[in-house]
C-alpha cells in the first residue's frame, strides 16, 4: 500500500522487531503504543495529522477536519483528555486514530468504520494496522477463519469482525482497541425525529463539501450520470476532469458528458477493456469485498488528477437503497412507494439484494472444490445450504444491528453500513489520490441517524440538490426520467416492455461481456475447466479468494 498505518502495543523495540521505521513517514513512540504512518500528504489540511503533547500523543491517519486551526490531531487529543472515550466523537471525517495519554493509548476507527484496522496478537504482543496484508504477514501460521472464506465466496462480503484468517480481526464498527481490551463505542445510534430532511440535507451536504474543497488542484471526479456526484460539481467549482466507466455510446457516458459540459469539466471516458477486470486491484479488497467493485482502479494511468471526489455512499446514508419499500404489484412488476415495508423479512430482503447467487452456489463446490482444496481450504467445511448459511450469518449481523437501532428497517440499513460491500471502491482511491470522502462527514452520518427511513429517499436527495442549484436535473438521470419516483418506475417499465423503445441502461458496464471477450477464464482458471460454467461473479471471487489465501505459501 502506499499509505499504511501500523503500530504495537509496546515500545520502539517490539515495533522495530516488526516493521523498519524508514517505511514510514514518522514513527511516533510513547509509553504504552509505538505507530508509524506513511502518507505522502502528512500535515496537508485535511489530512493525515499528528499532535504531540505533554503526556502523550495523536495520530489520525487519513481524511480528518479541524473545527478550529490546532488541526484534527489536536482536537482529538483535547477531546480525549476532556471526555475519555466519548471524547473520540470530536473527530470528523474518515480515518483510524491512536491517542495516548498518562501510559494509556487507544486506537479507534470513525463512527461507520469507513477504514479497516486490523489486529492480532503474536508472543505477547499486540499489533495492529490498515493492511490486511502486512498484519497477516507476521504471524508463523495463518489458520483460516471456518466460515469467512465461504461468506467471500457465496455473498462477496466476509461479515462482522472476521477477516479470512482466523488469528486477525478487525476493530468493531464504531468501535476501539487497547492493549487488552476491544469494544463499541456509541457515537452511532439511531435516534429518528421530525425536522425539514431535504432542506437540512442540502445546508449539511455544502457543508461537507466545503470542507473537502481545499485539497489540492489538479481534480478530477467520478461522474455518473446519477445524482450523487453531482453536488460535487456544484460545490467545488474548480474541479477540471472527470472520468466516467463505460462505453463512449452509452446513457451513462452520454449524460455524463452533458453535465461535464454544463459544469465546465473536461470529460473522458474509461472503456471497458481488459483493465476493467485488472486483478491486481484485489490487493484493495483486503480479503473483505469482492474487488469487482473497484471500477475504477485499472485505469490509474489515465487519471490525470492528484484529487478526486466521488459519491460513495449516498446510496446507503441518503436514498435507503437497501431497505425494502412497501409497493404494488402492477402487471407483474412491483411498484416501490416511498414508505418503508412495515412487514419485511430483514434477512430475506438482504440476501436477495446483496450478492447471494443461489444457482451459482448450489454449484460451487462440485465445481472449484479442487482449485479450493489446492489453496489450503477444506471444502469439507462448505455449508451444505449455502443459502441457510448465509441467513445465520446475516442474522447475527442483524441481531447486532438492532442494539443501535430503533426499528426493523434500520437495523437493515445499519447491517448494510456495518459490511458495506463497496468501501473497497474507496480504499483504492485513497491509496493513490487525494481522496474526498464526502458522505463519511459527521454531519452527513449524522443525518442519516436522525432521518426515519421513509425520508432516505431518491426524491428527499433530489429535493436537497435541487436546492443547492435549480439547474443541477437539467440533464436527468437515465434511471429516474421524472422528477416522480413512481412516474420514474412507470416510464422504466414501459421501456422493458415496448418494442421499439430502448430501455433504460445499467449503470456498470457488463461484467459478463468483458470477461467473455478477453478470454479470462484461460487466463485465470487454465486448468479448471469445470470452474468456466460457474456466473462470472463466482469465478471473479474465486480469483480473488485465491490470491488471498496465497499469501499464507
């Protein structure tokens, strides 16, 4: 990784026994927690940051917003010293910190756990760290976890704390570490009221954006022709490029274009070539999400941008994409409404969204049972119902959702936001740019908590945008044509069914086609023939499940 936090419970000698310190850009050494942090930007606003002071130290590592100008780190240790614990809600954006203080250090993630930090101990001592891959590299011998290999591979999300090796963990979402302790704090809890949604919405969203706007030039942004990233192109006008993944001839590119237009951006887009699939972005995947999600990460080489700003998340903390809508039945399609399904299966609902492929899996075994066995795992151990053994999974998530939540609906949300399947999109980003993580704002987190879930919504997210500027849907979305959420289902639908109408695109490229037509199945399983009839989505999780077990050779 280029960037990396890592440290030990203990002093320089047992960090030095681990790591070498010209890794890093500072290694900080106090009583109980020696940390060293890589970040090309240490110090820039905004970013990576330490404080040093008279009984101890601060390090947050990654996106993180001052309210004042003693910097984030300093915030954070005031905070801390004040408040202990409850004082880590001070800080603000998307990070991993380590205070000490008086010989008693912590290591806490932000409030959605938005970066992964690892853990395990080895002869006594406690180390943790960002990359999966480093922490995993220490101990002698790598067991592996007994159920994450198979959540990786029939979900494409390893749930909870687990990662694929049984002696590493991970901090708790909203949660901390110490040298013999881990645990959840409370800074994430549902607490649902009546206030005006969209127009608080818009006022918070300037506000995030804002503090994200003074990072370096040179930016770039991810532009789909959705609503979410185009907030960014309103609030931070100096934006000059923008890429989009796709073909030149699709909706997607073509409304793209039109907003880059519109905003005065340069505008290319990414075919969907052979980089597309590019394996060497399953490093970003940390063993935790299938790396399929990281659209962007083979095209580096035409990114010509030091920042870049995208809309992951909005999905999940603002429009309730994953919660189940009550709706109609209307010639066999379901019409979604915006009130939330007062008698939803919570677990049913979410293996249906998520990337459970029942066929696929049924099939799993008997067709990659040997490539499995060849990397050290024992298929012996495969759930004999893939599909039952996810809903134990999921329900445990679940169970561990509802102690913050208030209702059924989000406790979905929150089993989402606790195993957000596309947080690797982002941990490429931040490796190799400057990245602007909008929707990890405080302030936006904080809405999504207060928000009852009938009011995440596409039309409450529209509202709010609309207010931030009245000709941001100049150009609508190919996915939602009407203003209107039903009229907007209703014209998608008749688009399906009319002949001579072209429907409504998806927003990716097909996965399927472009794996089809570079032959990867040679490339990636030459001598598995019998794991070629598997869905694409499988054998790219194989291929990924595989490279991580590899580094246990």
């Amino acid at each position: 990784m280029n960037k990396e936090l890592f440290g030990v419970f203990g002093g320089i000698d047992a960090f030095r026994a681990l790591r070498d310190e010209a890794e890093f850009d500072a290694v900080l050494e106090g009583e109980a927690v020696t940390v060293g942090v890589r970040d090309s930007h240490l110090g820039y606003p905004g970013r990576t940051d330490i404080h040093r002071g008279e009984n101890g130290f601060c390090v947050i590592w990654g996106e993180a917003h001052a309210t004042a100008d003693g910097g984030p780190a300093a915030e954070l240790y005031d905070s801390y010293l004040e408040a202990g614990r409850e004082g880590l809600a001070a800080a603000n954006g998307s990070y991993v910190a380590v205070v000490e203080h008086d010989g008693q250090a912590l290591v806490a993630t932000d409030a959605i756990r938005s970066w992964e930090c690892f853990y395990t101990d080895v002869d006594g001592v406690r180390l943790f760290g960002t990359d999966l891959a480093t922490v995993a590299s220490v101990p002698a011998a790598l067991p592996l976890d007994d159920r994450a290999p198979f959540e990786f591979l029939h979900l494409g999300t390893v749930l909870g704390e687990k990662t694929l090796f049984e002696p590493v963990r991970r901090i708790p979402f909203d949660g901390y570490l110490a040298a013999d302790d881990v645990g959840e704090l409370r800074r994430f809890v549902y607490e649902p009221r009546e206030f005006d949604y969209a127009g608080e919405l818009s006022d918070r969203l300037w506000r995030a954006i804002q503090r994200r706007r003074s990072l370096p030039d040179r930016k770039g942004i991810l532009l789909s022709a959705g609503q979410d990233s185009r907030s960014m192109l309103v609030g931070v006008p100096d934006i000059t490029h923008s890429y989009t993944v796709g073909w030149a001839d699709s909706q997607e590119a073509a409304v793209a274009q039109q907003l880059a237009t519109q905003y005065g951006l340069a505008h290319e887009v990414l075919a969907p070539d052979a980089r597309y699939l590019d394996d060497r972005k399953v490093l970003y995947s940390q063993g935790l999400r299938e790396s399929l999600h990281i659209h962007h990460a083979g095209y580096d080489d035409a990114i010509d941008a030091e920042t870049i700003y995208h809309g992951l998340l909005y999905d999940t903390l603002l429009k309730g994409y994953f919660l189940e809508r009550d709706g109609a039945e209307l010639f066999g399609t379901k019409v979604s409404f915006r009130s939330v399904d007062p008698e939803v299966d919570p677990v049913s609902s979410l293996l249906d969204t998520l990337g459970y492929l029942p066929e696929g899996s049924a099939q799993l075994v008997d067709r990659a049972g040997d490539l499995l066995s060849t990397r050290g795992l024992d298929v012996g151990d495969a759930p004999g119902d893939p599909g039952e053994f996810l809903a134990d999974s999921l329900g445990a998530e679940f169970d561990a959702s509802m102690r913050r939540a208030d209702s059924v609906h989000n406790a979905m949300d929150l089993l989402v936001l606790r195993n957000q399947p596309t947080l690797s999109f982002r941990h490429h980003l931040a490796d190799n740019y400057v990245e602007a993580f909008v929707a990890a704002d405080t302030e936006i987190v904080d809405w999504h908590c207060r928000t009852p879930p009938s009011h995440r919504h596409p039309e409450t997210v529209h509202e709010a945008l609309s207010n931030l500027d009245d000709a941001i849907f100049r150009h609508r979305p190919p996915s939602r044509p009407r203003q209107s959420n039903i009229l907007s289902q209703a014209e998608r639908f008749a688009r399906r069914k009319l002949p001579l109408v072209q429907s409504v695109e998806p927003s990716w490229p097909d996965r399927t086609a472009v794996y089809d037509k570079y032959d990867l199945d040679r490339r990636l399983f030459p001598d598995d023939d019998a794991v070629w009839k598997l869905p694409t989505r499988l054998k790219l999780r194989l291929d990924d499940l595989s490279w991580w077990l590899s580094i246990r050779e």
